[in-house]
C-alpha cells in the first residue's frame, strides 16, 4: 500500500489528542483508542496517585496480559477443534 492509502484519525485517550496514521478505518481506530482509554480509566481508579507514564506502561501491560490470554485461549480452541475432526 502507499503512503496515499492510509487515514488520519485524531481520537482522545486520557484526555489527550492524538493523531493515528495507518490503514485500518477510522471506525476501527476510535474503537481501539476506547478501549485504551477505558482500560486506563480502569486501571487508575484502583490508584489514582500513579503518574500518566507509569498509568500508560501498566496499561500496556495490562493489555498484553489480556492479548495473550486470549491467544492461549485460541490455540486450544483450536487445537480441540482439530481433534474433532480427526
């Protein structure tokens, strides 16, 4: 794809704009951004006192904790699908 193909989404995450320049939707961008903003939302209420930075890193790790589980939860999935067919 070209540089021509991609979209500017500005979205609001923890009260701030940002810009978000890639190839998915801007419907797709706002949803993601959401999500960000509620998890961190989430994770500042259990401690208020935590700074953006440290806020935005235990978000992501919050975030990744979840992907994984989630893959993990598919491979077996998976993996169980299979044996039923076999």
């Amino acid at each position: 794809m070209t540089q021509n193909n991609k979209t500017r989404t500005t979205v609001e995450i923890h009260n701030k704009s940002y810009t978000v320049v890639g190839y998915e939707d801007a419907h797709h961008v706002r949803l993601v951004a959401n999500l960000v903003d509620q998890k961190m939302s989430e994770i500042q209420k259990a401690n208020n006192t935590l700074e953006p930075t440290r806020l935005a890193v235990l978000t992501a790790i919050n975030t990744m904790n979840d992907y994984l589980k989630l893959k993990e939860d598919y491979a077996t999935l998976l993996g169980s699908m299979k044996k039923k067919e076999d």
